[in-house]
C-alpha cells in the first residue's frame, strides 16, 4: 500500500506542472498592465518602463516563464507588488485564517447533513424524508451573497446577538472568534450541508435494503447497532469522495463569503490579486489551490483505500 | 401516491414564494421607522448649475441630541478596500488619501467649503509679482511623532525642503506641478522660497494636498520602501497598526501643535459591501461609512443616517473628436440634442445623489460661468434628425460607449442607448472594470472602435484640473482627453491661464476657452455626483467635505462620540 501512496504523490508532480504552465499563461493574457495598476493611471511613462523592468515584465515570456520556475524549485514564490511582501509568507499568513473558518463550517456541516441525511434514509418517502431533501435542494441553489446578507440583517441588525463582519479579537477571548464565525461559518456550510446528506441518505438506502442486514436483523442484532455500525462503515466510500470534494472546493470557494463578512482570509487576498494584476500572487494562490485540490484527491483515495479492501488487494 | 406527490409540489411552491418575500419584506419593514428618526446631520444643498458663486456648504454631523463633548472614544470608520503604501509620494488611491491625512501635515489646507485654503504647516505665504518665487512663511511649534529613527523632533524649513523636493523627483505621480517647480531655498528655520523656473498658478493649491505633506527624512531614509508601513508625520493622529485588508489603527498623538482630537484613536476597517457598512453602522460596530452606492443610500436615508455632499467632479461623456461618425461637429451637436438630459439626471439619481450640470467644470469652481450654460443645446428629437441627414447619416449609423461597470454609468449608458435610437442611431455599450476601461480608451481617439466614453472625474475646484486635463494637447494620451481635443489656440489660452496667477485675470482667459470649447459639443457633461456617508447617531461634527476627505481633526472640526 505504501507504494501506491508513493506513486499517487508523485502522480500529482505532472498535474501541478500543467496548472503552473496554465496559469501563467493565463494571467499574462490578462488585460491591463500590473505596473500602471500599482503606480496608478496619472503616473509618468517613464516611471511604468521603469516599474515593468523591476517587475521583470519587460523580458520575453519564455525568460520570465524559466525564471519563475526556478525561483519556485527553490521556494521562491515570488514577490507580490499589491502587498509588498514575499509571496510564499504572504499565503501562508491568511491560510490559517480561511482554513479555520473552512475546517469549522465543514465539521457542522458534517454532523448536521450526518444526522439528517440518516434519519431520512431511515424514514424514507416519509414527509420529513420529503422535507429535508426539499431544503437540501434549496440550500444547494440559494446564492451565498443572498443568504449571507439575510441572516446579517436578521440576526446582527434586527436582532443584535451577532456582529456583522470581522473575524474577531483573540485577545477578546475565544467567545469572541467564536460569534464572528457563526454567520459566515454557517453560510459556507449551506451548500456542503446538503450535499452530504443527501449523499448519506442514497449510501444508507442503498445498504439498508441489502440482504446482509436483513440477516442480521434476523439473527437478532438491534437496529440502531445495524445502522449505526453496520451500515454507515458501509455507506461512507461515496461520502468520503464528496467530503474530499468538498473541503477544496469549500477552500477555495470561500471568496464570496469572506468579502461579505470581511474575513482576512485567501479570498480578500485573491480579490486584491486579480484586481492589480499581481502575478506572482495570482500564480502563488492558484498554484496553492492546485495543491490543496489535488492533497485532498489524495487522500480521499487513500482513505478509500483503507475503507474498501478490494481496492486494497487488487488493483495496483 | 399521486396526491401525496402534488401535496408535495403546493407545499414546494408555497416554501419558495414565502422565501422569497421575506426578503422584499426586511427592506420595506425599514421604511416604517425612518421619518421619525432625526436627521443624521446638515446635509449640503446639491449645486445649482444655474446659480453663480455659490459656495459648498460641507455636511455637518450633529448626533441625536445637544449632548455635551464628551472626550474619549475611538472612531470607527469604513472603507471599501485597503490602502496600498501609506506614503506621500507613492500613494495613488483615495483609501491610501483618508489615513495619511490624519497622520501626516502639509503646508496649507482646504477649508470646510473646499473653496480656499487656509494655514496649515505653513502661517502664510506672497507671492513675487513675476510669479517665479513663493516666500512661505512657517510654523515654529511643529513636532515630528516618534518613529523608530526620528524622536519627536522639532519640524524646519529643512523638512519642507526635502518633502517637497522628494516628491517632485520621485513621485511617479505630477503632486507639485514638477515641470514648474524648481526647488526649495531655506532662509531660515522658519522660511523658505519655492523657486519655480516658469509661474504656475495652480502650484500653491498644490500645497493643500497630501502629496506634498512634510516628512522626517530620517524615516524615510531609514525604511527605505517600507516607509510606506510606517509613516511618520506632523498630524493630530500616529499610526499605531497596519493589518492587510483588516484594519488600520491610529492613535492620539498627545504632542500635536493643533487642536486636542477628542476621540483617542480612529480604526478605518476595510467593509467591501456597501450593505454590510450600513449593517455595521446600524448594530454600532461601525460610526462613519465611506462610500455609500445605490440602495444603500436610500437605507441610509431611511434609517436617518446619512450624511451627503456635492462633490467638486464632473460627470460626463465624450466622443471621439478625430475618427468615426462623432468626428463631424454636426453629429456631435445631434446626439446631446437628442438627449432628454434633465431626465436622464433625475433617473439615473433616484436618491438625490446626484443633480443637472452643463459644463466641464465644477459649479463650485471660481471660474464657473453660468452664462454659459446655455451653450448646451436643448432637447429636440426633430432638431437632432434634421441635422443627422444634414450630416450625411439620415438612416443614422452605429456607434459604441464604454464605461466602467457600476450601476450609474450603466444606467446612464441605456438611457442614452433609448435617446439615440430615436434619432435612428443604435449604441452598442462595452462595460469592463475600471483598470480595463482606462486601457482600452486611452489613444482610442487614433482609431474609429470607441466613439464615446463615460466616467466621472474629481479634482480640487481651481479650473486647469479640468480644463487642462480635459482640453489640453498635452494629455492627449491620457484617459482624460481620449477623446483628442487638440487645439493650438486654446492651448496657448490654457498655459496663459496657467500662469498667470490673480483668479480675476485668469478667470477672464478660462471664460474665452470655455466658450470655444462649449461650442465644439466634445461631449455631455451632464452630472454633479455627491459623495454619501452613513454616520451613527452617536458621532458629532463629522464633516463631509467635497472631497470626502475623512478629517477627523482640523481647524473646523474636531470629531467627537457621545457616550
């Protein structure tokens, strides 16, 4: 098994490659030129030649492409115009940021589509059965931005228990980071939400009407053990891909969320990335996401692995 | 089976239409209590186009109450976005212009009218009769605040000197007319002589602005390009914290030469939705947000929050003077007939943000003339048409406009869309974002593709930040005269404008451009936009100046939060 995890991770070394190759093509399609967005648009001619010789603009693509990948071989990301810092620290000083806020809404979004996506499976074609999935369907195609702004008016303007944006104040104590996380956790977690219980409930139909659990019911073994240990060990492979899933694209997907509760996360930082051209920042995130998506993948199928011993045993 | 199954579609028709009143219903649910509560502040008479020498009364906070000062507090302001670089000669944004001014101190000032400025740094200053040196007179009670180079020392004639100095060679940006200003002469600690090789009018106005904000050379010098993270000045407030995209604190700086600031510290906090500043203003996280658009206006208005000023800008749009249908005057003449422009203001401005203008100038501009606004043909549909086919385009032709995409040039572009077609011409409307929209009408003069642009444009109210900008041959290639106007006379009229530098002389040379320009129908300058703020109801004497400058504390105004 070490060998296919060996062989998975180096599977990925291609992949990240191409999303390299792919994105800096892309941004230097961009229009717009990075230079004027920093110095901005009244600044002098001479001062923008300036700025894109600094900038290492002024080579030819092939020479700027060979010199980012080598300054990336040696961890080198590059260094962001719109923030003035180094790329690599600069990432790495909002992704804990975007990852609690991720990590938390998955986790509730876990436990509540968990319970719900059981509990309709067990009382299939039932009118809770109907209603869940009804609100599963809603939570899916609501807009976030909407929702978010809903809840803010509801709960923060209305009703006053909870702040309107922010990420909170550690120094204020635990409590405080904890409300600010309420309305954009819950919001970010909508749409994963429904996605694993309606998943959960199609992997517990499906193993709650096979023949092993009508065996062993009739040997006897109380339901709730057949479900809880039987049936969900059995249902989970096609959760745990969606859950996979999920955490990168909830990662990722985080930019609206955070903009409208101004979480100082990745997505604020993207926003500002794109909107002044900044390369090194845009290729620096995409790549980081790239990572992300594909450590997921990885692990998934590992986990996949560990759940399904025929995967274990055969393929190679 | 059947029945439950279309029991189960009302019920799903009957969750989605309720979802979906509930949020028309929060919105209606606030208009309830608005004209109850008291007003959030004065709120300044939008321009008059047609009135002469009118003066801008800034907005005024006045809280809820007659409340007593009281001291303490710290000021919570919102901004759209984060500053990039917080120094002097690098800055290029208004979010960079908000926190630098509470920090750092330039000679002179504007005033709470936006009209003059008055003493600063500096305690007065003549002017010599050829116009080629400035004395300026300054202050000997300026202390710098504590940085990591430079302790609170005392500010000098030598300081000016450098700021100014510095900012003229290496601002990429023009802050100190650069191509007039020569350098800096200390005569002693408390005077200087600005040599200029050629006069420059407008250069003192110059001296109002952050650009040219005195700064420690130590500081500078010792940060290098990290200055921009730590700036040191003059001002009522220290800069205390910089968090990314978060946050910026500044605290009371207990040595100021000026006024006490009553509140202890300002924390600008960056809020990108304009809907979640209001939220935050409303629940008391937040007491001023900057930069209020579209409905939130109104919310503002409702809940009785808002502050609202004319702003000293101009809202228009031009055509291509040299290529396409709109080279022919006579085209030009027809499409501003063909519009409705009273009506286009009023809707595309549903809130009263935004009144009727003629001309390319601020009304609040020493050298408004109202007389000409009657240079702008009035609305005729049949006029517009007669004059096409006398043009040569009596089935019309196409065109195109570009703008940036926010909802007022939208809306405006399909209003003019509307105009056009009844003339027979068809507009198509190429929208993008702000830095894309620069680079694509930037020289579009030199090919037929743009034929008309929209945008607004703010500057301080001495005319050559228009006209010249506008007008002038040597900003031909720059986004403010994409359009190309290019003229040897008006040129020479504008750099005699320029230079000379009694407002009596100058105003009689812009009037003569004025009416050259006006009669070439280069455009619709069609709006006076206002700036809009949400002030809770517990900050007293916040002022909304013209250029939504966010002063905290100055000699007309001292901000101060009730209890």
């Amino acid at each position: 098994m070490v060998k296919m995890i060996v062989k998975r991770f180096l599977q990925t070394i291609p992949t990240l490659f191409i999303v390299v190759t792919i994105t800096f093509c892309l941004t230097r399609m961009l229009p717009g030129d990075p230079a004027v967005a920093i110095l901005g648009i009244e600044a002098r001619q001479e001062d923008v030649e300036a700025m894109r010789i600094k900038m290492n603009l002024d080579k030819p693509l092939p020479e700027q492409y060979k010199s980012y990948l080598a300054g990336l071989a040696t961890g080198d990301f590059g260094y962001s115009y719109s923030y003035r810092q180094n790329v690599f620290p600069l990432i790495a000083s909002r992704v804990p940021n975007t990852l609690n806020l991720t990590m938390a809404a998955l986790f509730f979004a876990l436990l509540t589509g968990g319970v719900v996506g059981i509990v309709a499976a067990l009382c299939q074609n039932t009118l809770f059965d109907y209603i869940f999935m009804v609100l599963a369907l809603i939570g899916v195609s609501m807009p976030i931005f909407w929702l978010a702004l809903m809840l803010v008016l509801q709960f923060s303007v209305k009703m006053n228990l909870l702040p309107v944006m922010g990420m909170g104040d550690m120094s204020k104590g635990l409590g405080d980071v904890l409300r600010h996380m309420i309305l954009p956790g819950f919001c970010l977690a909508t749409i994963p939400m429904a996605t694993f219980a309606r998943t959960i409930r199609s992997g517990m139909i499906d193993t709650l009407s096979s023949d092993y659990v009508r065996c062993l019911r009739a040997r006897g073994i109380k339901k709730w053990k057949v479900v809880m240990i039987h049936c969900l060990k059995n249902s989970l492979p096609p959760l745990v891909t969606v859950l996979g899933l999920q955490i990168a694209n909830t990662f990722t997907g985080a930019i609206i969320t955070e903009g409208i509760f101004s979480w100082p996360g990745m997505g604020t930082m993207i926003n500002t990335a794109i909107n002044n051209r900044d390369y090194s920042l845009i290729q620096g995130t995409v790549l980081f996401s790239a990572i992300m998506f594909v450590f997921c993948n990885m692990l998934v199928d590992i986990a996949y692995m560990m759940l399904n011993p025929k995967v274990r045993a055969g393929k190679g | 089976m059947m029945r439950e199954k279309k029991l189960m579609a009302l019920v799903l028709a009957g969750l989605m239409t309720v979802s979906a009143l509930t949020g028309c219903g929060n919105s209606e649910s606030n208009n309830g209590g608005g004209s109850e509560k008291a007003a959030a502040g004065t709120t300044a008479v939008s321009p008059d186009a047609n009135a002469a020498g009118q003066t801008l009364d800034a907005a005024i906070s006045i809280g809820q109450t007659d409340a007593k000062v009281t001291e303490g507090g710290t000021l919570v302001v919102s901004m759209l976005s984060s500053p990039r670089s917080l120094d002097p000669a690098v800055y290029t944004t208004m979010y960079e212009l908000h926190v630098m001014y509470n920090i750092v101190g330039s000679l002179f000032i504007w005033d709470k009218e936006y009209k003059e400025f008055i003493p600063n740094l500096a305690t007065d200053y003549t002017v010599s009769e050829d116009g080629l040196s400035y004395t300026v007179n300054l202050r000997d009670d300026v202390y710098f605040q504590d940085g990591k180079y430079v302790k609170g020392r005392k500010m000098t004639a030598e300081d000016v000197k450098y700021s100014l100095e510095r900012s003229k060679a290496e601002s990429a940006t023009d802050r100190v007319c650069r191509d007039f200003f020569d350098y800096v002469e200390v005569v002693s600690d408390t005077q200087v002589i600005l040599h200029m090789t050629s006069p420059a009018g407008p250069f003192i106005s110059r001296l109002a602005e952050i650009g040219t904000a005195i700064v420690p050379r130590e500081e500078v010098e010792g940060w290098g390009e990290d200055f921009g993270n730590h700036l040191v000045g003059t001002g009522p407030f220290t800069l205390e914290e910089v968090v990314t995209d978060e946050k910026i604190v500044l605290n009371r700086n207990e040595n100021y030469w000026g006024t006490k600031p009553h509140v202890d510290g300002i924390e600008f906090r960056i809020i990108a939705d304009s809907n979640q500043a209001i939220n935050a203003v409303s629940t008391g996280e937040v007491d001023i947000a900057m930069y209020l658009q579209g409905e939130a206006i109104k919310r503002a208005q409702d809940e009785g929050l808002l502050l609202q000023t004319s702003a000293s800008s101009i809202t228009y749009v031009r055509y291509n003077l040299h290529h396409g249908p709109t080279a022919d005057p006579k085209v030009r003449q027809a499409l501003t007939m063909a519009v409705d422009i009273d009506a286009m203001v009023s809707g595309i401005y549903q809130y009263g943000e935004g009144t009727r203008a003629y001309q390319p100038l601020t009304a609040y501009s020493w050298a408004y003339n109202t007389d000409f606004n009657a240079l702008v043909p009035a609305y005729d549909v049949e006029g517009a048409k007669a004059l096409l086919a006398e043009a040569g385009y009596p089935d019309g032709f196409t065109m195109t406009l570009y703008i940036g995409s926010t909802t007022y040039r939208e809306k405006m572009a399909q209003m003019l869309q509307y105009y056009w077609a009844e003339i027979g011409v068809t507009l198509y409307i190429r929208t993008s974002t702000m830095a894309e929209w620069t680079a694509s009408i930037t020289d579009s003069w030199q090919a037929d593709v743009v034929n008309s642009y929209g945008v607004s444009w703010n500057e301080s109210p001495d005319p050559y930040g228009f006209l010249d900008r506008f007008f002038g041959t040597a900003t031909i290639h720059a986004s403010s005269n994409a359009g190309g106007y290019s003229d040897e006379e008006i040129d020479r009229l504008l750099s005699q404008a320029f230079s000379l530098t009694g407002r009596e002389e100058r105003t009689k040379v812009y009037d003569e451009i004025m009416e050259t320009v006006m009669s070439d129908y280069t455009g619709i300058y069609y709006a006076y936009e206002c700036r809009n703020w949400a002030v809770s109801d517990k900050v007293h004497d916040a002022v909304l100046r013209a250029d939504s400058q966010m002063v905290v504390t100055s000699p007309f105004n001292n901000i101060w939060i009730e209890n």
